[in-house]
C-alpha cells in the first residue's frame, strides 16, 4: 500500500492529509513516463552512434570481408586480363606472323562488348558500381576469350597446312640465273625507259636471251594466259592461294593453260620482248592481298645470307626498268 502524504498547514498549524487526486495521478504518471522515454530516446541515440550492437559488428565484419573478396577477385580479373594480352599479342606477333596470316584486328576483339542498358538490372543498389565494375570485366575478358578461341582454332589450321602452304607460297626465282647482277631493273621508283620519268615499278626485271625457260615459284593454278602487244605483253598469273598471286610478262611463249595445276620449279614459258619492252627479258610480280610486294624476299630457296645481302644492295641503286 502506497505511503500517506500529509501536508502541514503553517497558518492552522495543523497537519491535513494530503488528498492525491486521480487527475494527479495520471499527470504524475505521464511526467514521469515521457522523461523515462527521452531519456531512453537520448540513451538509443548515443548507442547507435558510438556503440555497435552485437548485430552491427557481425554484419560490418562480414561487410569487410566482401569487400576483401571483392578486392582479390578484382586482381584476378586483372590477373586473367594481363594472360590474356599477352596471348593476343604472342597470337598476332608471333604465330600469325609465321603462318602468314592477318592480325586480328582491335575493332573484332572489341566486339560485341557494351550497350547502354547492358547492367540495368544490377542498378539501384547500395554497391550498384562495384558489381556492375566487376561484371563488365567478367563480359569484356569473356568476350576477349571468345575470340582469342576462335583465333587459336585458325592457327591450328593453319598449323596443319604449314607444309603445304610452303609448297604454295613463291620461294625461288623464276629464271635460272647465277649471275645477280642480270636482274636489270628492281622494285620500287624506276625511271620509264620510254617516258624517262620516275614511275613505281611493281616487280622485277629479269635479262635473258629470248626462249630461255621460265619457271613457276610455287605450286597453283594458272588463273590466266593472255596474248597482247600492248602494256605487259605476253603475260601469265598463277594463284598460290594463302592469297599470293604471281605475274610473270613479256613472255614468247606458253607452256600452260588457263586452269592448270602446276608446282614449284615447271616450266610455264619462255623468256620474250613482247608489249612494252626494250629488249627481251622477265617482268616478275609477287601480289600478296591484292598488293604487289618486293620480290627479293621470296628467293629463300635460292640464295645465301651474303647473295640476300648483295641482291638488297644491288635493289637500292637507280636503275631504269626495261617495261
């Protein structure tokens, strides 16, 4: 039972009873209630912000986990990206330049790889860049892998057509000629011996008598055998396929056909001074991709390191070309 309350009344000088009304004692009990709450309200306060609950340390623990996970798969990403660029380089720069081949270009490696609505559904999220940084990797190293797959199954083909493509590809010169020096004119700027005028000169000239045998510097197909009084002359194109084309002009004769298979070392005509010639000899092309290209550096199967080097030096002399 709670205690009475007695009053002392200083006029009477008696003591009354103090008579606690219901009024006061809901005004008592509300008082004390909403000071119990603020102080409550300031204890919660200070706790969420200088103290961890139990909870809050767990979850921040785990949180600094992620992020360490985050880290050490972000530096594999990196990792598999630095692999990878090297093979791509050792693909381009080192297998593809054996084997003949193009390059793969930057735009195809890159392709296929972006958007802008790509990552929309990893958006709206507290760690939204960190997922979508790390994914975007994933995708863009994915990619990559595609096609470096797809260029390592070229190679391999092109691998096991290595020895065939040597049999196809020009390697020896087309007339038999010890003599270096009987190459008359070279490639590149030469002066027109009819023009007398600086013109590119997209072959060789090589002199010799009038039917002197000439020779195919590769296996192929004869793609064409035309007559003519004009320009070239009489000339012969063989392709190689591995897209090598050669020409050989001036001819007097044919000794092949349109569509005929021929190899390395046949004799396809003879030497002749016919078109636009001054005396009798070859003009010999190699065209690779459509372009035409030195000649020198397909005579590997017919001359040594010092006659390569005297051939290079001989070619940068000013000649005048003899077509």
């Amino acid at each position: 039972m709670a205690k009475s309350k007695y009053h002392f009344d200083t006029e009477s000088f008696k003591v009354e009873k103090v008579r606690i009304t219901f009024i006061d004692r809901l005004k008592r009990f509300l008082y004390i209630s909403f000071a119990g709450m603020i102080f409550a309200v300031v204890i919660i306060i200070i706790a969420n912000n200088f103290f961890d609950s139990p909870k809050e340390r767990m979850l921040k623990r785990e949180i600094a986990q992620y992020k360490l996970q985050h880290e050490i798969i972000n530096a594999r990403i990196d990792l598999i990206g630095t692999v990878l660029k090297d093979l791509e380089e050792r693909d381009d720069n080192i297998y593809r330049v054996i084997l003949e081949a193009e390059p793969i270009s930057s735009s195809k490696r890159q392709a296929g790889f972006g958007g802008a609505d790509r990552y929309a559904a990893l958006e709206g999220y507290k760690n939204s860049e960190l997922i979508i940084e790390a994914t975007a990797k994933l995708d863009q190293i994915a990619n990559k892998m595609y096609i470096q797959s797809k260029s390592f199954d070229e190679v391999f083909d092109l691998a096991k057509n290595k020895e065939e493509m040597l049999r196809h590809i020009p390697a020896i010169q087309p007339v038999k000629n010890v003599d270096l020096k009987r190459i008359s004119s070279y490639f590149g700027y030469r002066t027109d011996p009819f023009y007398k005028v600086k013109k590119f000169h997209a072959g060789l000239d090589f002199s010799a008598p009038t039917g002197t045998e000439i020779f195919t510097t590769g296996d192929g197909k004869v793609i064409s055998t035309k007559k003519s009084r004009r320009g070239y002359g009489n000339t012969i194109l063989i392709d190689h396929g591995f897209n090598y084309v050669t020409k050989y002009s001036h001819l007097a004769s044919f000794n092949v056909k349109r569509g005929q298979q021929v190899k390395r070392g046949q004799v396809i005509g003879t030497v002749g001074n016919t078109g636009k010639s001054t005396a009798p000899h070859l003009h010999y092309e190699v065209q690779k991709n459509g372009r035409a290209v030195n000649p020198i550096y397909y005579f590997f199967n017919d001359l040594t390191p010092e006659q390569f080097e005297e051939i290079i030096e001989l070619s940068t002399r000013p000649t005048q070309s003899m077509d």
